[in-house]
C-alpha cells in the first residue's frame, strides 16, 4: 500500500507535543484513500495526556474522509481546506469547528 500521507503523519508526530494537544484538545480520525482504492485510517490523540499519532481506527471527535492525495496537499498548504470541503473533496463527521485547529499540527509542513 502506497500513501504519501504517512510521511506527513510522521512529520505531524515528530512536532507533536504537550503543550500543542493542550491547544488543540481533541480527537482526530483520518479515513484516507488512494489511488489505487485501498484505505487506511489514522487516529490522532491530542486530548490524552500522553497525545499520540497512530495508524489505526478509535473514537474521534472529528472525522476527516478524504484521498490521501488531497490530504498531502490539504497538510502541505497547497489544498485549502475550506474549498476542499466546499468541493466535496474532503468530508467531516463529528465537530467541524475542531477540523479549524488542526492547522496547528500541519503549518509549515
């Protein structure tokens, strides 16, 4: 299975730190498809006391739905996420007013 994402998901665990989950306090799933259709899911923990990013399923309080490819662009400043979601590239379930705070984890990546 081939994912661009997953550099970006290690660079988002490399800058993720306590002080950044206090900000953003929320629980993050990532259902991400690629080119060739297969699926993989994501799961960031930034409400934890020990916050994590991890491959894998869970209880989020915002799920981004998304291709991997649009996500890349989306974390990499070259997709705007509100057009994204206007466009019907990116789908939200759960608390969109958190999807806002993940800028946090993804600026200058």
């Amino acid at each position: 299975m081939s994912f661009g994402s997953d550099a970006v998901f290690a660079e988002m665990q490399a800058r993720l730190t306590p002080a950044l989950a206090k900000k953003v306090k929320a629980v993050f799933a990532f259902q991400l498809t690629n080119a060739a259709g297969q699926t993989k899911h994501w799961l960031a923990d930034l409400k934890s006391a020990a916050p994590s990013i991890k491959e894998g399923k869970g209880k989020a309080d915002c799920t981004l739905i998304l291709k991997d490819e649009d996500y890349v662009k989306m974390a990499t400043g070259k997709l705007d996420a509100m057009k994204a979601f206007m466009s019907g590239k990116l789908k939200i379930k759960g608390n969109m007013m958190l999807a806002q705070k993940l800028s946090l984890l993804t600026s200058k990546l």
